[in-house]
C-alpha cells in the first residue's frame, strides 16, 4: 500500500491548501491533466522535474487504490 504522507501533502500556506506533490509545489491534479490529455508521464516529469518519478507512480498507485477500494465497499 502507497503511504499517502510520502506522496501528496496539503497545507494552506502552500498553494492554498491544493494538495501537492511533497517537497514541490506541483499539484497532482496536473499529473492527471496530462495523463488525461494523452501527453503523458514522461510529458509530465519533463515539465516539472521537482517531482521524482516514484512520486508520480506513487500518486496514480494511491488513486488506483482509493478507486479499487471505493468500487468494493459498496
């Protein structure tokens, strides 16, 4: 399992409370911009190399298992 504090953080001094990649003010949300607009991963870590790509695994791992898990508690 992803451990979400490894990963993102939010903090309203930072981009007002947009949750980022730790340590960057990159937001997740473009991580799936990208991946959403067919540019992809590599597209992504070009554009903001302060994210590492085990930041950006980790992110789509913890959505992917947020979704796995709220598909099944129903």
């Amino acid at each position: 399992m992803v451990q979400h504090s490894n990963v993102v953080h939010s903090d309203p001094e930072i981009m007002g409370g947009t949750p980022v990649f730790v340590g960057t003010r990159v937001p997740v949300k473009n991580l799936f911009d990208y991946v959403k607009s067919k540019e992809g991963i590599e597209e992504f870590l070009d554009d903001f190399p302060s994210v590492t790509r085990e930041q950006a695994v980790a992110a789509l791992d913890l959505a992917q298992e947020l979704l796995h898990s709220h598909a099944y508690s129903s």
